[in-house]
C-alpha cells in the first residue's frame, strides 16, 4: 500500500494534533519538542515574538514542512510520515492555507485563483468558476472575478486569496499573519470570514499571528517561545491504539 492511500478521506469533523515535534534549519533550532491539539470548529491562535517558531509549526502541520522528530496527526491518522503528494492532495482537499501575501498565480484571474484547489482536485471548470464566483461574493470581491492580481490592491487580493483557502470547505485552515499587510478595514473582513468557516462551517482555524486584535478572535492561544510552549498546552490525543 502507498503511502498515499494511507491517508484519511476528507472528514466533516477531525482532530489536528501534534507530538513532541522538532525542526531545527541547519544549527539554529526552531521547535523543541512541541505538542499541540486543536478541535473540530476552534480558532486557536498560535502567538510568540519574532523567531519562536510559530511558523514553522503551522508549516509543520500543514504537511508543507517535515518535522525532523515527531509525530503529526489528522483524523485519527498520521500524516507527516506520508509522501509529498499525499500531503499535496490534503492541501487541496481537506486542508486550506492562507499566507500573508496572499501568493496569487499572477497569469491566472481572481476567479481562477480561487478554483484552482477545484480543477487541481478534476472538478470540470465550468462547475469550479460557479463555486469560486460565489467564494469571491462571500469575502466582498465579486466584482474582481475577472481581475488579474496585478489589478487588485494587497486587501483584496487577500480576501481572493482567503476564498481560494476556503473554496474546499476544509478541515482545517492554517493563517500565517493573514492581516499582516491589510489596513484595519480589510483585516476585520478576513478575520470575520475566518471566523464565519469556524463557527458555522466547523473548520478549525489555526492562525499565527503576533498582534493582540487578532488573537482576540480565537478560542484560545498557544503561545512560543525560544521553540517551546510557554505554558500549559492543551492534552494532545494520539491516533488509535497510541
């Protein structure tokens, strides 16, 4: 069996967990054994100074990075072991991820940006646009549908980029400071989406971020420092058996 078979289908509700993880880049060490678990539907907001590692634990979790010791789970299965196109295929399916620039495809449209994750996954393109127009209506740009993102300000091309992390209805969302480069007025509409995905979508929102509004929006903090939980985490769950 591949490793990709081995992971989980999409789930409606699943548990995002780590196990004593490690990531060090060359001699500087980022995380130190790190644990963590997020529920179904919880905003947790992963908090810390400059250099505490909390990118490079959503990265980790995210599949986009691999730990160097540690485990990750999602849905009851573990997922860091797994090759890299399992992992890709998670990211387009079950998993949504938002950076702080957004990261369009420059020759692509807004609504095209948006049903990338849909055409990647063989929806047909027609019935991929539909979805992605109406993705771009719910964040308040549907009026750049057709806009390349060479056209657009840095606030609207993040909320593009936030219905393209949405467009799956996924699992899990992982926000690197997505209000980072927004002016207060588009920082509030996309943490207000995010917000929306976790309370009525049942996505659980993990969002780094160093600024006090915006952890404000969360169930609760998971604070770094030195690439280490300052504080209680929450009880981490293993997979079956464990």
């Amino acid at each position: 069996m591949s490793r990709a078979s081995q992971l989980p289908a999409p789930a409606t509700a699943a548990t995002i967990s780590a196990r004593g993880i490690v990531k060090s880049y060359g001699a500087t060490p980022a995380l130190r054994e790190v644990s963590f678990r997020a529920e179904p539907g919880e905003i947790v907001a992963i908090t810390g100074p400059s250099g505490s590692g909390k990118s490079t634990l959503l990265l980790c979790l995210a599949g986009i990075l691999q730990p160097e010791a540690g485990e990750v789970w999602f849905a009851g299965r573990r997922i860091d072991d797994a090759g890299e196109e399992a992992r890709s295929r998670m990211r387009r399916t079950v998993f949504g991820v938002l950076f702080q620039f957004g990261q369009l495809v420059a020759e692509l449209t807004a609504a095209e940006n948006v049903a990338l994750p849909l055409l990647l996954s063989g929806a047909r393109r027609r019935e991929a646009l539909a979805v992605a127009r109406t993705g771009l209506d719910r964040v308040g740009v549907a009026d750049l549908a057709d806009v390349h993102p060479s056209q657009m300000s840095g606030g609207q091309a993040q909320r593009v980029a936030m219905a393209r992390a949405l467009v799956t209805r996924p699992d899990v969302l992982f926000a690197d400071e997505p209000t980072g480069a927004l002016d207060s007025l588009a920082g509030e509409q996309v943490l207000t989406e995010l917000t929306r995905a976790a309370r009525q979508g049942g996505t659980t929102v993990l969002l780094v971020t160093h600024e006090a509004r915006v952890a404000a929006y969360a169930d609760r903090e998971l604070s770094l420092r030195d690439g280490v939980v300052d504080g209680p985490a929450h009880e981490v769950e293993y997979g079956p058996g464990r």
